[in-house]
C-alpha cells in the first residue's frame, strides 16, 4: 500500500473530507480535529497497514500512530487530500489531556506488529538524545505508549475529558445543519458547518467553558441518546433540533429528563417562516430561544449559558 492509499483509507475512516476540521503533524502521529466523532471507524483505521494504533484527543480529536519512517509522507499525502494547512491549524484546543493519561490502542493486527516496539523504542532513543523541551513532551507521550498499549473499546468513554475542573457545554445539531453553506444560503447564510464549529467552541474557551463537545446528527433517537448521555457530564446544553423542533416530543422528555440547563438556538427567524415550523416542543424545557442571528446565535447562546451557570453557582 502506498502512503497516497494510506492517507485515502484514513481519510475514508474518519468520515471524509467534509469531516476533516484540522489535521497536524505531532511525532510519530497523525493528528485530526473531526466534526463528528462518531462518523469515525477506529476498527478501520487500525486494520489499515502502517498504521501502529490510535488515540483520542479531547471530544473532537484522534490521533493516528505511524512510524516515525512514514508518518511524514502519509501526512503530506493526507494535508494534500483535505485540502487544509497544517500550518494555519483549525484544531480546538485539546481537554484534559497531559501524557500521562495518553491511552494508545496499538494495532496487533499486522505482519510488522512484532516491530512496534522496537520503532518506537528507537524514537525514544533519539527524542532523548536531543535533550530539548519539544522532545521532552514527546518523550513522554511515547513512553507512555510503550507502556499503556492494551487495547481499549471503541465505545470505552475517555476519562481523560473529565479529569479537568470547570464547566463543560454540549452543542447539539439536528438534521441538515450539517449542510450549512449548501442548503437555502438566503436562510441560513454562506458560512459553512465547520465554520459554526469553530466558532462555537472559540466562544466557549472565551467565556470559560473547559471543554465545548459539538454533535450532529440527523436521526432523532442518536439525538436523544446524546442527551441522556449529557446527564451529570455536561453542564449546559446548546440545541438546535432543526426540523425536529417542531415534531419531536422525544427530544423534549430527553431534556426535562437530564434536567440540564438548555438555550434553543434557531438560525433564521423561525417565527417569521411556515406555520407549521411556530411550533417549538423543545422550547418548554429551555430558558432562553435565539433566533434570527445566524450561526452568531450559537456564540449569544454560548455566553448567555455561561452567565446563567455562573448566576446559578
């Protein structure tokens, strides 16, 4: 497999281009920022050959370990791919994490498993021989590996996200707002999902939110799902059902049953549109319901959460 193919099979992996927010170069890794986790196959990127394992990164990031031969080639052919520079990094600052609780799932699944080890025994040697801060770090990291190489669960929740004290925020999307910048610009404006993604998670670190987990889906059960997952996680959420505003008691008995403190956040002016869209259930369990602002609405809410919590402590 040539490293163009290998960067197409990650790059596949973790939900294509339109999922891909930022990649980087750290190491012996290759470092994403994704919309959607959970358009992430793990299995497959680790049954990809070359790759030596992977590890989450904050709510939004994952890394994919290579050897220290190939990950510079695989990360050019990858940069070359998404069409982003690395350089002008969009990836959100990452959340509870230190390499000391760096958890590697490395890939046992290849004919050159059995020199893992040994590749990255041999990056320890020469990170340790240059003796300087940046090497330090990645010192660590790579120790770490080497010695916290049991696999985990794709499933397995990441700790590490919650070790951090502070305030935690849950922007949830539903249907098609993950078309922004294609579906109805004259409603919903020319400033595409990861733009609203970014800006989302810059105005939580703004107002003082440790960590800004965004989520999209357009199917009503992940929705509800997400937000019973959000109990005694998160402390505040960000919704906009989209269509599901109007239909989906569902997401309402989800909210009440969390009992999270919620804004409902509409990019166009909802109540000036069909009648059928003047209906609001999820409007019952929220304090606050922005509209008419643009994906700004989604920063209005952001700090009008962040000053409730604070009111509320």
């Amino acid at each position: 497999m040539t490293t163009d193919e290998t960067a197409a099979a990650v790059l596949r992996c973790v939900g294509g281009k339109a999922n891909v927010l930022g990649n980087s170069l750290c190491m012996t890794r290759l470092r994403l920022s994704v919309a959607n986790p959970t358009l992430v196959d793990r299995e497959g990127i680790n049954s990809i050959a070359g790759v030596l394992g992977t590890t989450t990164r904050g709510a939004n990031g994952i890394e994919v370990v290579f050897g220290p031969r190939v990950v510079q080639e695989v990360f050019d052919s990858f940069e070359a791919l998404t069409g982003l520079d690395s350089t002008n990094e969009k990836m959100p600052p990452s959340t509870g994490f230190t390499p000391s609780n760096l958890r590697v799932h490395i890939n046992p699944n290849h004919g050159e498993a059995e020199h893992d080890a040994t590749e990255l025994a041999r990056e320890l040697d020469s990170i340790a021989s240059r003796g300087d801060d940046t090497g330090e770090h990645d010192l660590e990291d790579l120790t770490q590996m080497l010695l916290d190489s049991e696999p985990e669960p794709s499933a397995q929740t990441d700790d590490s996200l919650y070790d951090e004290d502070g305030k935690r925020v849950l922007v949830i999307n539903g249907p098609n707002i993950n078309m922004l910048g294609i579906r109805e610009p004259e409603l919903y404006g020319k400033e595409d999902f990861p733009t609203l993604l970014k800006l989302c998670k810059t105005a939580a670190q703004e107002v003082g939110f440790v960590d800004c987990t965004c989520y999209q889906s357009n199917h009503e059960g992940d929705l509800v799902d997400k937000i019973q997952d959000a109990y005694q996680v998160y402390d505040g959420i960000v919704i906009n059902p989209g269509a599901y505003t109007h239909t989906s008691i569902a997401i309402l008995d989800a909210l009440k049953a969390v009992s999270i403190p919620t804004v409902e956040v509409h990019i166009s002016k909802v109540d000036e549109r069909e009648e059928f869209r003047q209906i609001s259930y999820v409007r019952a369990a929220c304090f606050e319901t922005i509209m008419g602002m643009g994906i700004q609405g989604y920063e209005k809410a952001i700090r009008d959460l962040a000053e409730y919590l604070s009111a509320a402590d």
